[in-house]
C-alpha cells in the first residue's frame, strides 16, 4: 500500500494524469520556478512538472507533487484528507477498558503504533554512489526560485524540499525537520532551522556542549515521508513514526556513511556534514511562502562531509511564493490531520480553516460549541499556548453553527457579531520567523476574535436577534411552484 520511493510515486501521478514532462531544456536558475509558478496558479494547482533535461546537470527535476487536493490525498494514499483523522480519532477515542477482556481487546490498537516505528537497514538505494573525497553539490539541479535570492557572493540557489536530521545530544532522539538550504559553495550550506523548531533546540544543546553538530540533509522519498518533515509534531513524536503510521509501513532508515544519524534507505539525494557551534553566516534573502522575500539573517552553517544518492536521482523541489502555491495544500493536510488532536485539549472545537491566503500562520477560523461565558476567549488564549499555533496571528472564533469553510458566511456572521472593544484580544508574544509587520523580528502583536453569540454574563444587556430564515411552510411552496414562475 505504501509507496517504495518517490519514483514509484511519481508513477501513480502519471497513470492518474497528474503529471506532465517538459522535456525541451530548461534552467534551474528561475526557468523552472516560473513555469511551476504558473501551474500553481491555473485551475486546481494544474500537473505535477517532471523537467528531463535540466541545464547544468544530468538529473531530471520534480516540481509540484503534492499541489492539488487530489495529489495531496494521492501522496497519502486516501481518498478525503479527513481520513487520516478518522484513524487518529479511532486511535484516540476509545472508551478507557473495564474488563480483561475489553483490555486484551485493545492491545491490537496500541501495537497499531509500535508496527510503524522505522526500521534499520543495512543497504539503501539512497547509497548507491558514495562521493566522499570532493563532495560537490554543484553536480545537482538545485534551483533559484525568485530573482533576488541570495547573495552576491553565490548562485541564489536554495533546496527547497530538505528533510533535516538531526539528533538530540542528551536523550539520543532523532527529529526530521524541513529547514531551507542556502547554497554557499560546493560543500557549504545555510541552515534555515528557525529558533522556535526542534533543529535549532538540538543545535543550541551541541553549542552548549560544545561539540560539533552531525546532521544530514535528505531530499526526496516517499511523500508520506516528506510530508511529516513538514508537520508540527510535538518534539517528542519523532516524524518517522508519524510517516510509519501514514504510510502504513515502517520507514526503512540507513546510517550515514560519515556519522550515526539516520536518513530514509529510499532517499534519492543524502548530503552528510556537521555544524560547528556558534559558527553563523548569512542567509538568504528568499523569496518565500508569505509572498514577500524573508530578510537575510544569521543563521548556522553547515559543512558537507560526503553526498551519497541513486546512479538514476531525481531531484524534487517546491517553488514558494504568493499563494496558492504547492505549500498550500500540505498546510490543508495539516490542518485536517491535526484537528483530532486539537480536539483532545480543546473538546469543544468543532472545526478550523486555516485560509491559504493566511499562509499557515496568520490567520486560522475555529468553530465551537459554546457551552459558558468566556469559553472563546480560553479557546483563543489556550491556542496560542499550543505549539505551532503559537504563530496564529489571528484567531477568529465563531459558534458551532457556522461552516468555517465557508469564508463568505463566516465573514457576514463575524462582521455582524463582533462589539469590537468587548470582544478583541490583543496579545504579545512570539512570532513566526518570516513575519515582516511586526517591529521586531519573532516578537509582536496578535488578535483574537470572539465572534460568538454573547449572553449577559460576558456583558451583553440586549436580547440576541434571531438570524433569518424563511418559514418551512412558504418554503415547500416556493420548490413546489418554481416552475410556475417562469423560471
Ligand atoms: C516548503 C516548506 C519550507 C519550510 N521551510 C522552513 C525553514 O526554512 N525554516 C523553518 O524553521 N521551518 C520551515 N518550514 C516549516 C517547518 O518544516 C515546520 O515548522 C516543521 O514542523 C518543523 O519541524 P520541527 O517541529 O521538527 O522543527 C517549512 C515548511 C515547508 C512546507
Ligand atoms: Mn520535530
């Protein structure tokens, strides 16, 4: 069920139509961000782009693979997105078990976890050819997305689909996180690992330490496993389970040739090498999925100590950009996988809708049922407590009768609903890295919204209007007799 690789992937998205070869030349260096750039924006998302000749390079590169709601369910093997989360809610919501045999009954369903844990192998495709003497990251199709990428210093090309593995020096935990590479020279890189995420906690402990940071930078695989590189998991689930119990199936890793870290046997590209600590350069600016280049900043740097890959390697990479863009709909997935879980500290939300044009962090809709005064206002402040929503700078809450997905109807409730003095929520706190408004960088404003029918304990004096709806009876008449109207 699972998918071996990503060419077996990449297969699938053929024999479904969903991918389109350009097979006349074309230049890593914003040709292929421009064309992708264009089929993100047509109908749909448009195709998955496979470009078999490549200037400057003898590997083929992929763009656009996860970008439409039918490839993103493709790249998981579903039918609906909210079919991940009817597993996790049958994993989560089971009755605490009263008997002996209630609680044998169950223990299928724990080791339903323990079957994806990522398995070790000996040999990896990903292994194929060993470049340990002149490591040279010149060789492959790494692109430059947006003409004011970089420095002048180099080529302005970044690997956009990175999967980052690193290792916490204390308790021996991996973590997979996807951090943008900038390329400096054949065998140095940036390492874009903001400071709120895993990656920069690891780097920060070695520094402490002392030590030298060994990491590796994994593109391309299975997309279940490039997918959960993406996902805001809590630091103590590691990503290659998650993607285990996505895909079904354990994630083959492999040890690095050069050190202990692990990367995915299926990989199509392993760069190895190691972080000093405190060594810093600058990187970027990037054209990033805000729509607006994120300013250059110090950042670690990591040094390529050897790049091992398949004979045949195809390089995928995701352009971003104003939205909608392939990034989009990871973050639809995102959002549909992770509302059961929301929903176990928070069991009155009902549904959320992180609009693209929101680009993850600003802007998230949520649904509840509001059962006490003040429960928005909780629901707002509890968020903002919670990983990753951490970064929502705009937290819109509305009743349960409300379809958030329906930003039209919800934008009419809002507007009608909101006493903007009673019912706003201004708070200060951390800010997602590519936020540009706020005065300083990673710290600023937020705002919450109680758009939630008031009732006299939050300060309402006047009676709640009732919301218009045409009686049941005038109704049926009206569908009975619409063709006698001429219609
Ligand atoms: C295409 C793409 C590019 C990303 N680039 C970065 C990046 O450069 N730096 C970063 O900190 N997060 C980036 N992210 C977000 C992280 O991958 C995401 O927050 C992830 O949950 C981090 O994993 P962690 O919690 O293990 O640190 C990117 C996400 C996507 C989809
Ligand atoms: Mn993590």
């Amino acid at each position: 069920m699972a998918y071996k690789d990503l060419r077996e992937f990449l297969n699938i998205l053929e024999t479904n139509g969903e991918l389109h070869r350009v097979k006349v030349e074309v230049d890593p260096i914003l040709e292929i961000s421009a064309i992708t750039d264009c089929m993100c924006k047509s109908a749909g998302g448009g195709k998955a782009l496979f470009f078999e000749k490549v200037r400057g390079s003898s590997y083929p590169v992929v763009t656009n693979i996860f970008g439409s709601f039918k490839r993103m369910c493709l790249s998981l093997g579903i039918g609906h997105l909210d079919d991940i989360a009817r597993r996790i809610e049958d994993l989560l919501n089971q009755a605490p078990p009263k008997t002996l045999v209630e609680k044998l009954s169950m223990l299928p369903k724990l080791f339903e976890f323990s079957k994806y844990l990522p398995k070790t192998v000996r040999h990896a495709p990903c292994q194929e050819v060993i470049e340990k003497e002149a490591p040279d990251l010149s060789k492959f199709p790494i692109l430059k997305c947006w003409p004011d990428d970089g420095q002048p210093s180099d080529e302005g090309r970044f690997i956009t689909f990175p999967m980052v593995f690193t290792k916490d020096p204390e308790t021996g935990r991996p973590n997979c996180g996807m951090y943008r590479i900038h390329i400096y020279d054949k065998k140095t890189t940036g390492m874009h690992w903001h400071i709120h995420k895993d990656g920069a906690r690891h780097y920060d402990k070695y520094k402490a330490l002392n030590q030298r940071m060994p990491a590796a930078i994994a593109v391309g695989s299975d997309p279940a496993v490039i997918y959960a590189a993406t996902a805001p998991l809590p630091e103590a689930v590691d990503e290659m389970l998650f993607a285990g119990f996505l895909r079904r199936e354990p994630v083959e890793m492999v040890k690095c040739i050069t050190s202990d870290i692990e990367v995915p046997a299926n990989s199509e590209l392993v760069i190895e090498g190691h972080l000093d600590p405190g060594e810093t350069r600058i990187e970027g600016p990037f054209g990033d999925h805000t729509g607006f280049y994120s300013a250059a900043d110090y950042y670690p740097v990591f040094h390529v100590t050897c790049i091992t890959h398949r004979k045949d390697m195809i390089y995928p990479a995701t352009i971003v950009g104003k939205p909608p863009m392939e990034d989009c709909y990871m973050g639809k997935a995102t959002e549909r996988i992770f509302l059961p879980l929301m929903k176990l500290d928070f069991s009155e939300i009902k549904d959320i809708n992180l609009p693209m044009e929101g680009v993850f962090h600003n802007a998230c809709l949520i649904s509840i049922r509001k059962s006490y005064p003040g429960q928005a206002k909780k629901v707002i402040h509890g968020l903002w407590g919670k990983g990753q929503m951490m970064f929502a700078k705009l937290l819109i809450v509305v009743d349960e009768d409300v379809d958030v997905q329906d930003i039209s109807y919800t934008a009419w409730r809002v507007l009608n609903n909101v006493d903007w003095k009673r019912d706003v929520v201004i708070a200060e706190g951390p800010l997602d890295d590519l936020d540009h408004s706020a005065n300083f960088p990673r710290y600023g404003a937020k705002m919450g919204i109680d758009a939630t029918r008031k009732t006299r304990e939050e300060g309402m004096m006047r009676e709640w209007p009732q919301e218009l709806a045409m009686s049941e009876e005038i109704r049926r008449r009206v569908d009975t007799r619409w063709k006698e109207y001429g219609f």
